[in-house]
C-alpha cells in the first residue's frame, strides 16, 4: 500500500497539532493506514481520521460540434494521522540557504 503526504499550507497547519496528512487507496482501512505509516516512518500512531474528496466535474468535448459532456475526477481519500507526543515525520524540510548565494547578490546590486 502506498502512502504518499501532502504538502499544502492545510497540512502545514495541521502539523503544528501532530496530525499529518496523507492519501491512501480508497479501499484502506484506518488500521491499516495506522500500520503502514508506522512502518515506513518509524513512528507511532495514536489516531487516524478518514475523509473521502469527491473528484471534481470537468466538461469535455469531442469537437467542435459536438455535444460538450461531463466527467468526473478520481475520488481521493485524505489520512489524519495524529502521532505519539515526541514522534515526527520531516514532511516540510527545508534546505538551509547558502550564503555565497545572497553575498554574490548583494555585490550585483552594488555595482550598479
């Protein structure tokens, strides 16, 4: 089963809780989200909470005059997974900013 994190500004805030969000396959079950994610990230669970988004409607044709048609999305289903006090999952690693990179700018603006 493949568990794949969001990255959004709703799953940053999130974070600050100790909830992380994740989408599953539609047809896993909370306590086997709970096993695969303690599992691949080496933390432990205390909760998981399952929400299923509705794909969206988007219109199609199939040429000019033909009749424009509907379809929809795939469906999504969104993992809240609350860990133990302590535990993290690095989602939102940053890469620390070189300093020649900013110094090499500052000495272009200078020149001018």
């Amino acid at each position: 089963m493949l568990v794949r994190p969001i990255q959004t500004e709703k799953a940053y805030r999130e974070e600050t809780k100790r909830a992380y969000m994740f989408i599953v396959p539609t047809n896993a079950s909370k306590q086997a989200v709970a096993k695969q994610v303690s599992e691949q990230y080496n933390v432990t669970v205390t909760s998981v909470r399952v929400t299923l988004r509705k794909g969206k409607a988007t219109k199609f044709s199939r040429g000019r005059h033909a009749y424009p048609g509907t379809t929809y999305r795939q469906d999504k289903k969104i993992a809240f997974v609350t860990l133990k006090e302590g535990d993290k999952i690095k989602v939102f690693d940053e890469e620390p900013v070189e300093e020649e990179a900013t110094d090499k700018k500052a000495d272009k603006k200078g020149d001018k």
